[in-house]
DNA sequence: TCATTAACACGGG
DNA sequence: CCCGTGTTAATGA
C-alpha cells in the first residue's frame, strides 16, 4: 500500500498528504468490463487510477451510450472531483476498459484537502482541465468530422489505453459507443480495410496505420 | 450525400 | 444453430 501509492504520487502529492491517502485509501483491482459507476448512482468514493484504463461514457434519456473518454493512469474522474460542488449524483457511466487498479478516496476528503494541500488543489483543477480538453477532443470528432475520422478517432484510443494494436471488439459494440448504427460501422471499417489503415478479422481489430 | 432500419446470405465456431 | 459480418434496398435528413 505504502510503496504503491509512494511509487506513483510521490512526485504529486506533498509527503502530508502522501500520508493522508496511505492511512485514508483503499487499494482495488478491478477486472476488466466491470461497472464502476452508473449513471445516476450516488457518489461515495473519488478515484486514483494506478494503472489500467476507464471507459467514461454519457447516456442519454433512451439509455443510449455515448463515449466520451477514457481515464488512464495517474488521472482522475472529474465527475467525482466536482462532488464537492454539490452535484451528487453521477452524470457518466464508468466501466473498466481493462484490468483497472486505483486508489480509492472518500468524496468528503476532497473539499478537506483543497483548502488544506496545495499540490492537492492543483491536482484537482489540472485533472478538470485535462478532462476538458479531452472532452474538447471528442466533441470536435463527434461535431466537425465525419463518422470515418471519428471511428479512427475510438480505434485509436481504444488501441493506446489496451497497449495493443490489436482490438478486440465487435463492429456492434462500437456503434453502441458511437451512437451510430452497426450497418455504417461496417461499412467504414471495410473502407479503412481498403485503405490499409486496419486489417479485418472477425471480432478483431488490427490498426495497421500509427 | 450520408445515416438508419430492415432484411438476408455467408460462414466460423 | 447462433452470432458477427457484409451487403442491399428503401427512406429520410
């Protein structure tokens, strides 16, 4: 516990507040494709990704999914960031992209150390801004591209938070991301395949291109 | 022009 | 046989 939280934060957090989350935290390791968090569902614990990658998705009145970004190590959940603002209640689904360790913080502390650690304060708002910007990102794919450059978009992220090349994935799956149809899904892809930019095969993906 | 929905055939596991 | 894939046709924005 001690070593893995110094290992990763040391170079973050002030040796106080280092302490503060060894006593505070709670270690957890969570399989691939598990629900971390729905939406709707109260917030009880900010996390500290250690390692692994989580899948931040928004949903919408009808229960359709939309990515947004995914969340990699060092990083943290701005929707639980905000918790001390007032908003409750959780606006994202979050599901573990691989196996996914993280520190794990109660909400309450998070409003305790803004006013207490500095390095804290702007832990908090450098992970707001980096999640806008990401955020940023994906709205300009989703609004300025068309669905061709936005599908390379996912692929290229899926593939840098897997480490692989290789996505393991169904053409469905990701028009459930997308928020497109799986008729449009494959036939870009098939394109993309001509185009060398990726290889078919049933249930895989392999990006050819960088 | 490009997306959606429905429908169908192919084929691997 | 089931599921994922590739494709087409009709319709719409």
């Amino acid at each position: 516990m001690r070593d893995i939280i110094t290992k990763h934060f040391k170079s973050v957090f002030e040796a106080e507040l280092l302490e503060e989350i060894i006593k505070i935290g709670e270690i957890k390791t969570y399989p691939k494709d598990t629900l971390l968090m729905d939406f709707g569902e109260y917030m009880r614990h900010m996390p500290l990704i250690i390692d692994g990658a989580i899948k931040i998705s928004r949903i919408d009145k009808n229960n359709d999914e939309l990515f947004l970004y995914f969340l990699k190590r060092g990083q943290s959940c701005a929707m639980t960031l905000s918790y001390f603002i007032g908003h409750h209640k959780s606006e994202i689904k979050a599901v573990s992209e691989t196996e996914t360790s993280m520190v794990l913080l109660p909400v309450d502390q998070i409003e305790i150390w803004i006013s207490k650690y500095k390095s804290w304060r702007k832990f908090v708002f450098e992970n707001y801004h980096e999640r806008f910007i990401e955020l940023l990102d994906t709205i300009d794919t989703i609004a300025f591209s068309n669905t061709s450059e936005r599908l390379l978009h996912y692929l290229s992220n899926k593939a840098k938070v897997n480490k692989s090349n290789t996505i393991k994935i169904t053409h469905q799956e990701i028009a459930f991301d997308l928020n497109t149809s799986r008729v449009v899904i494959s036939r870009l892809l098939k394109t993309l395949e001509q185009e060398g930019e990726i290889k078919l095969e049933r249930n895989k993906i392999y990006i050819l291109s960088k």
